[in-house]
C-alpha cells in the first residue's frame, strides 16, 4: 500500500496549513453578531412606536364596537 502512504506524507504538509487558516478565519458569525449603533432613521422609527401603538389600539376598540 505504497499510494496510501504517499498520499498520507503529502496530505500531512497541507494539514497545519489548512488549520491555520481556519483558525485565522474564526467564527464567521462572530461580526454579524457583534453589538452596533442604531441609525438616525432607526432612532426616529422607535420614537414614533407610541403614537403608533395608540393609534392602532384606538382604532382596534372601534373596529370592535362596530363588530359587537
């Protein structure tokens, strides 16, 4: 079994390397998940929730009179 082996002393050489670089590369994820700032236009669409919120619930209780 002589290309076993062969192939065995070839494939070592290219194992460390391989290791390495996936080491390097880390978690892939890891930036996706990282913590960041909100944006100017994500601010102002969560200050506007309440009006929001309040204007949908009072048009739900009206909607709901008019059903019941």
């Amino acid at each position: 079994m002589e290309g076993y082996d062969d192939w065995l002393r070839q494939l070592d050489p290219i194992a460390p390397a391989l290791e390495k670089k996936v080491a390097k590369q880390g978690n892939p994820g890891s930036q996706r998940d990282r913590l960041r700032t909100p944006t100017f236009k994500e601010i102002k669409g969560i200050e506007g929730l309440p009006a929001l919120i309040e204007s949908l619930e009072a048009e739900r209780a009206g909607l709901y009179k008019i059903l019941s």
